[in-house]
C-alpha cells in the first residue's frame, strides 16, 4: 500500500464542502493552519493539525513531505478544454492582432474548420503525443483533472478518433480526463443544411460514440451563425437519452438566450456567459447549473470580460477554466487565468481558488471525487512554492506550484 504524508503546511487550504458552493460560500476556504494530511493507497484518509495527525502514526511507514512555509491546496480541475486537435492557427492571432474579428475571420472560412482539416488529417498518435505535451505543461500549472472536448472531427471518423486519444491517454497520464463529445461545434463544408447536420449527428454519430468510447457529457457550440437554441436543445436531448450529461457554450459571442436554456435542460454547466442576460443567470442559478468562465478566451478576443463579480452576488456558482484551444484561446495558464479572475472580473482570491478546484469539479459532476482535501477524497495536491495561497494572484503570470501529487503520487517535484 502506497502511504504518503503532507506535514508542517503553514496552511492547508482544504476548500471541503460539498460543491457546487454559490454566493458567500465560494469565500469560504476552510484553511487548516500548520496541516497535515495522509493519503493511502491514492485516497485521503486523514486532514487536520500536524500535531494529531502525526502523534498518532508511526512515519516511518510512510513517504513525507515536509511542507514547512508552504500553502497547500486542492490540485486545481481545469473544467473547459479542447485540448485534441491537430495543427495550429497562429496566423490566424496574427490577423486578429491586427485588428480583424474572431467571427469576420470564421466567416472568411478560418476559424473551428481550420482545425477540422488539421485534425481530419493528422494521426491518431501524432494527435496524442501532442496532447500529452499539452497535458504535462497543465499538470506544471497545478491542474490534476481536465475536461477535454471533442469537435474537430464533425463527422463519426475524426470524432471517434479524438475521444480515443483522450480515453488512451486518461489511462497513461498522470492528469485524469473527463471527455465530451463537442461534435456540434461547428458545420463542417459537405453539408449545406444545418438540419441535415443535427441530423446526421444524433441518429448517426452519438449511438455509435457512446457505443466506442468513454465519453460524460454532450456539449453544443450555440451562437449566432453556428447552432441555434432549438437545435442545441435537440441535440442536448438525444444526448440525455444517450446517458451523455449536457455543457453549453453559451451566449459567447452574441445573447442568444443560452443561458436560459442551459437551465432548462438541466445542464451540469454552462460556459463562456459573455453576453447572458440577467434572467438566464438567475435560472441558471435556480436550476443549479454551474456558470465556467473562461477569461483567458475574451482577453485573446479583446471582448468583455462576462459578468463575474455579478454572477456571485447573485448565487450563480461560478468555476475558471482556461478553454485551452487552439484558436480563440491558445493558453493553458492557471497565472493568467487568476489575474485576469481577479483584476479584471472582480473575484476575490478566495473565489477564484472555489472556482478552480470544488466548483471546477462540480462542472464536470466530479465533486464527489476531487476538488477538496478531505477524507475520501482522491489524493490529489498542489504545493505552492509560497507561503499563501495569496501568492497565486499576487505572483502575477508566474507559476507558484512547486510539487504536484496525483492519486497519492508526487507527480511534479
Ligand atoms: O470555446 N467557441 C467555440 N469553441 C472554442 C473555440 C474553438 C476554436 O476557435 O477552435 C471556444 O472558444
Ligand atoms: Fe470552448
């Protein structure tokens, strides 16, 4: 049995309770100071003071780490990515540098199907050794669980084959993921109807998807120009027939009522929120869905930030994650991701920190399993080569994790 003890943490931020957490509540860190904590056999089974833990075990039978002036924390669950693809787009920033539209440039056939092509053509293991760089840069950042999407494939083929890619690596790699099947994010060139697309994906690809691989959720890009309201729901709803839970992107770009329909269906989450109206997120508050935001992507875009600080005061639980991919956001940078949270979307440092680990995980149903230090959870860490967990906005752009530990095993050292 592998036994592993964390002691003398100046603080060991253990972010417990039970997630999604809303309004005040994502304030709430619940830090042990001078924290210990046991992991066996990849699971938590003991949190509190260094001195009760360790005055009752012996330590010889177990690996130590000494985290004397460091903050500990819950490793950090990057809940939005499109982390499969082939190819990249860096002409595409260049043009946006230069002032053209993330839309004028998707309508002059640039963009999602840009990559479509890329990852139509690539190979299954050029795909996944280069997702697996992706992956070891964002464990580098503190982030033990990611969410990764398909939706570069748009059809049964390349679909299949970037949720194997995920599947085989989620065995091999330190970093678990949790896949989705994204395979309406965009209208591939060979069909001239919408409808016929939905179509062909819901009779077609999803039994087929569902059948092959290891996938949870169902996502839809819904936006002016891409999927409509009626046909996301649609789409969201054979998922659910299917077993597969539902994501939104939603109200990005232009306020199509995303939000509301996100609440309507019973949507573990909604993502991006650019535009929401104030009515989509108090449904989306009532029914519980999580609002993920994703900075990093309007700061690449030049958009306005969404509505962050708002979304809190008014009970939304809200989570960050990175949407790392490779056109509107080509980062995968927790730093980044913290200081425009803070700076520009007004959350607090605590609140940014619940919505990197509880509330991540709650955004891909996992709270359960990860996203705080407590009892029964999997033993997964971040130690901070800092004293606070402060450090994490105050370092601004610069990675404070020193180690990371995954399931129980020291993974960055
Ligand atoms: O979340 N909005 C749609 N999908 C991605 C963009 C993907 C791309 O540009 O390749 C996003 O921002
Ligand atoms: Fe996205």
């Amino acid at each position: 049995m592998s036994k592993l003890l964390i002691k003398n943490a100046k603080e060991l931020v253990t972010c417990k309770g039970r997630g999604p957490k809303a309004g005040e509540r994502m304030n709430e860190l619940e830090i042990i100071a001078d924290g210990a904590l046991k992991i066996e056999d990849g699971i938590i089974t003991q949190v509190g003071k260094t001195d009760e833990i360790v005055s009752k075990i012996d330590e010889e039978e177990f690996e130590v780490i000494d985290a004397s002036g460091q903050s500990v924390l819950p490793g950090f669950v990057d809940s939005h990515t499109h982390l499969v693809f082939g190819g990249y787009r860096a002409d595409e920033f260049n043009w946006r540098v230069q002032g053209k539209t993330y839309t004028e440039i998707m309508e002059r056939g640039g963009g999602i199907i840009n990559s479509v092509d890329s990852t139509r053509r690539a190979s299954q293991a050029d795909l996944k050794a280069a997702a697996q760089k992706r992956l070891d840069s964002m464990l580098s950042f503190g982030v033990t669980t990611v969410e990764g999407k398909s939706g570069y494939g748009l059809n049964l083929e390349t679909e299949l084959k970037q949720l194997q890619v995920m599947e085989e690596i989620n065995q091999e790699h330190a970093v678990d993921i949790i896949s989705t099947f994204l395979g309406a994010h965009s209208i591939p060139d060979e069909y001239e109807d919408t409808s016929d697309f939905v179509e062909y994906l819901i009779e077609e690809v999803m039994p087929v998807i569902v059948d092959e691989v290891d996938v949870d959720f169902c996502d839809v890009f819904c936006e002016q120009g891409v999927f409509s309201v009626n046909e996301a729901r649609e789409i969201l709803l054979a998922g659910q027939k299917l077993g597969l839970k539902s994501k939104l992107h939603a109200d990005e770009i232009a306020q199509l009522g995303g939000a509301e329909l996100a609440a309507e269906i019973g949507a573990v989450s909604a993502d991006h929120l650019l535009k929401a109206s104030e009515q989509g997120i108090k449904r989306m508050a009532e029914s519980g869905t999580v609002g993920v935001l994703l900075p990093i992507t309007a700061f690449s875009l030049k958009e306005e930030y969404a509505q962050g600080r708002y979304m809190i005061d008014n009970e939304l639980p809200v989570a960050l994650a990175t949407d790392f991919n490779p056109g509107s956001c080509y980062s995968e940078s927790i730093p980044l991701l913290i200081a425009l949270a803070t700076l520009y979307m007004e959350l607090t440092i605590e609140e940014a920190i619940t919505a990197l680990t509880i509330n991540g995980a709650a955004a891909i149903d996992k709270s359960d399993q990860v996203g705080s230090l407590e009892v029964g959870k999997r033993g997964d860490l971040v130690i901070l080569d800092a004293p606070s967990y402060t450090h994490l906005a105050y370092h601004i752009g610069v990675n404070s994790v020193d180690k990371v530990v995954k399931d129980g095993e020291v993974v960055v050292n």
